[in-house]
C-alpha cells in the first residue's frame, strides 16, 4: 500500500482505527488496496466515514447495486 499513515502502527482491532483505515482507503487508496477491503464492512461504515461526495455517491450506488443484485 503507498498510502502514508500518521502512526507506525494500525491497530485494525479497534474500530475507530478500522473506520479511520477504511476511510483512507477508499480516498487515497489504489484499487488493489481497496479490493482488500470487505464490502460488507464498507457498508456498515459508509454513513460514519468523512469521505469526499464523489467517492460516498460512488459507493453508495455500488452498495445499493450490489444488494439489489444479492
């Protein structure tokens, strides 16, 4: 991953770090790095991440998509 953290160490347990990590991601992350991600848990959450209106638009039609198909 080429993103550069503020911290030595992630710790991905707790879940503000979790939330805080998805977050990068799916902003700065490349699409290998957000392909590691799991979608169930970019669902649960999407509605409590900072995230630029694009990128929530992108992934909420995704989402949406996604269980309409499932």
């Amino acid at each position: 991953m080429y993103i550069v953290w503020s911290k030595d160490q992630i710790d991905l347990s707790d879940p503000f770090q979790r939330s805080w990590y998805i977050q990068q991601v799916l902003t700065h992350g490349r699409a290998e790095d957000i392909r590691a991600l799991n979608l169930d848990e970019i669902a649960a959450v999407l509605d409590d991440i900072l995230l630029p209106e694009d990128v929530r638009s992108l992934w909420q039609c995704f989402l949406e998509r996604r269980h309409a198909e499932g």
